[in-house]
C-alpha cells in the first residue's frame, strides 16, 4: 500500500486521536447563518402518512444543531430531531420554522 493514501475510517481510537493531532479531522465549524441557505419543506415518505417539516442545509456542528433544534421544536410545540445536517420538526410548521430562521439570519428557501 502506498504511503499517499487518505484513511478514510478507523476503530483504532489511537489511530483517530493522531488523526485528529495532525489536523486531519478537523470539527465542523459554525458557518455565518447569513451565509446559509436553508430549505424547509414538509415530508411524508416513511412515515405512516404523518407529516413532518424538513429544514436542511446547515452548516453546523452537532452541538450547535442540536440547541437550534430544541428552539425551534420550542416554539412549534411539537417533537423532532436532528439527523445529520438537517432538523426534522413533528407536523406541518414551514411558516413557523420559516419565520424563526429568517429571524436569526438564515437565507430559507
């Protein structure tokens, strides 16, 4: 095996640790919501005919998704989660979830 190859997994947790040392894994890090666009739409695929609305296209990390998640699942007064780059928000709330990331800056579509 040539030594230019790119490590793509590992279970080594050694191995992932110098990884990370390196730079090589660097955090996600928290783009300007100004410099996002996200897209909110509704999805009923899989899931027993139950809506639930989509916004997607963050660029976050998990930590900062996961607080605006709570925020928005907050102010719609219903469940959801974080999967990914993208909250899903129990029920039919575009316009709400819409209106709150516009509020704190976000471009939605």
């Amino acid at each position: 095996m040539a030594n230019n190859s790119k490590v793509v997994w590992t279970s080594d947790p050694e191995v992932a640790k110098k990884l990370r040392e390196e730079g090589k894994l660097d955090p996600p890090k928290d783009a300007e919501p100004s410099k996002q666009t996200i897209r909110v739409a509704i999805d009923r695929k899989r899931r027993a005919g139950k809506s639930m609305t989509v916004a997607s296209g963050f660029s976050h990390s998990p930590e900062m998704l996961a607080k605006l998640a709570t925020a928005l699942k907050k102010r719609c007064g219903s469940g959801g989660t974080v999967k990914g780059s993208e909250i899903e928000v129990q029920g039919e709330h575009v316009e709400t979830i819409a209106g709150e990331l516009r509020k704190l800056g976000y471009r939605v579509k």
